[in-house]
C-alpha cells in the first residue's frame, strides 16, 4: 500500500527553440533539463527521457501533493537556468 507518482514533463516551445538557435543549442537544452531533473529529485527517484523534448520522472513512495511540489521545483528549477544565447526555457 505504498503511494507512486509519475510526472511528465514537456520543454515548452521547443520547435521554435531549435529553429531560432539551431540544433546544437537544442540538444544542449535537452542536457541541462535533464541535469536540472536529476539534480531536484530524489537519488532512487528515476529520471528518463520520454521524448524528443518530454521527459518522465517516477517518484517512489511518494503522494499526490508531495508530488506536486517536487512537479513545481522542477518547473522553477528550469526556469532559473541560464544559457548565454538568452533563451528563456520553460516547462
């Protein structure tokens, strides 16, 4: 009887991201949104990459609302990264 959570997790606006700094600049998003990820949750918490641009992160033993605010330092956490072409990236 132990609690799960699943949260998706999907780079806004990615398309126009690659077309305005190309392709390169893309996969480097990619990279650190997923290190952002990695680095907010749990170490038995599994991290993977669902899509081109979505990800997916499985918290264990974890309730709706704990999840939710895991969900929220994620967004923040991307949402506080810095790139030197000055690209805002969200999710």
């Amino acid at each position: 009887n132990r609690s799960m959570s699943l949260i998706m997790i999907d780079i806004d606006n990615f398309k126009a991201i690659n077309d305005r700094f190309g392709h390169l600049f893309g996969d480097k998003v990619i990279r650190r949104v997923a290190d952002a990820i990695r680095g907010t949750v749990r170490h038995d918490d599994v991290v993977g990459r669902y899509g081109g641009e979505e990800f997916i992160v499985v918290l264990s033993n974890t309730p709706r609302d704990v999840a939710k605010d895991v969900a929220e330092k994620i967004r923040r956490t991307v949402e506080d990264l810095h790139f030197d072409e000055n690209a805002k990236i969200t999710v």
